[in-house]
C-alpha cells in the first residue's frame, strides 16, 4: 500500500464529492480547502477525532485514504472528499 497505510480513519460517507483536495482553493486556514462548486469548506481530518468533530458541524470532510500499490500518485496524497453519516449511537428511532 502507498500514502497514508498508516492511517486508518473508520467512517462511511452519505455523499462522496467527486472533486480532488488539491484542486479545491487553499484558504488562509491550515487544513480548510473551499469547494467553488458547492460554496462550502471542506476540512482535512487526520483522525477519527476530526471526523467526528466536523460531523458533528455538518461541514464536509477529506479524509486520507491508502492506495495500492501502482496505483498511487507519487506526487500527491489520496484523499476522499464528502460529508460523513452521522454517528449511529445504537438508538432506535420512534
């Protein structure tokens, strides 16, 4: 595996954006990209902390991914961008 196998953050998305972190617009926050397309900001979680907190905002996310190997950009990371599912806190709903 290449980029990031050592990073494994657990989450599923309820919306996988097509766009590419490194081509969304740097913003003067370290770690916040801006998607044109939607007009919203889209934050970089290195841990399952950061997903959870961003969820919890609504904001949407990009989290590191591992590729195999071959397939991975030497010159650039692989990250899947979207909005996370909420949490599932074992309740049912009425």
């Amino acid at each position: 595996m290449a980029w990031n196998e050592e990073t494994q953050i657990r989450c599923r998305f309820s919306f996988k954006c097509p766009r590419l972190w490194h081509r969304l617009q740097p913003t003067a926050e370290e770690g916040v990209r801006h998607c044109h397309e939607c007009d919203r900001d889209v934050y970089l979680a290195l841990s399952e902390a950061d997903v959870r907190r961003f969820s919890e905002q609504g904001r949407c996310i990009a989290v590191p991914v591992a590729q195999p190997d071959g397939e991975a950009q030497s010159d650039e990371p692989c990250y899947v961008v979207g909005r996370v599912m909420p949490a599932y806190d074992g309740e049912e709903e009425e």
